[in-house]
C-alpha cells in the first residue's frame, strides 16, 4: 500500500488541513500542557482531569479525524473535518460574544478555524 499525497489543488489544500488537523491533535495529545501555555490557559494546581480532557478531546480527536482524512483521502472524511473545524469556529464565535472573549488571540485562532474549515470543504464542494 502507498503513501497518497494529492496533486490536484484541490485535494492537496484539504489534505494539508487534514495534516493540520493532525499535528495540532498530536501536539495536545502528547504535550498538553506546552499546548495550553502555547494558547494562553492554564490549569489550576491539583486538578488532573483537565489533561484528560485535552489529551482526549482536544488531542486524540483531531489526530484521528485527521489521519483519517490523510489516510483515507475521500470526500466525505474531508467533509467530516470541515464540518467539524466550522462547528469549532461558530463555538469559538460564540463565545466571543457572549463571554467577553474579544480578544487578539481569539481572532487569530478564529482565523485559523476558519481556513482549516475552509479548505477541506472548498474542495468537497468543488469550488477549488
């Protein structure tokens, strides 16, 4: 079996966000606390479950759902991941407005939410 990296424009943009998708999982997964510090948050003293918890769902689910995508190189994983980084993007806007999180760095990874979502589903939708 071989490794398939896309020539179509398209498809490489979307497997780039998947790539992405990946490095970002496994950055929480195996460093959750280098990730926080790297986003601003940090934990409270004592309180363990909250490495769990970015190990798990801010890791494990974005390096699957991105490998995924690499791996299986179809439309419909891809329209997965963009699904989900819009859905993560309207969240993050959310909370923009409603929880006085107005900040630089909400809007830059907001932007990066964005592109991310973009990308994959551009391509789904053939507009790349």
């Amino acid at each position: 079996m071989e490794f398939y990296i896309p020539t179509e424009t398209g498809e490489f943009l979307a497997f780039c966000a998947a790539l992405a998708a990946a490095v970002i999982g496994l950055v929480f997964l195996f460093a959750p606390g280098l990730a926080f510090r790297a986003i601003g948050l940090d934990l409270r003293e004592g309180r363990r479950g909250g490495y769990a918890e970015a190990r798990s769902v801010m890791g494990g689910f974005p390096l699957g759902l991105g490998l995924a995508a690499v791996l299986l190189a179809q439309p419909m994983v891809y329209l997965a991941l963009g699904a989900a980084f819009a859905l993560a993007a309207f969240g993050r806007i959310l909370s923009m407005l409603s929880d006085g999180s107005n900040t630089i760095f909400n809007w830059a990874y907001l932007a990066v939410q964005i592109v991310l979502a973009a990308l994959p589903l551009a391509y789904v939708f053939g507009m790349i």
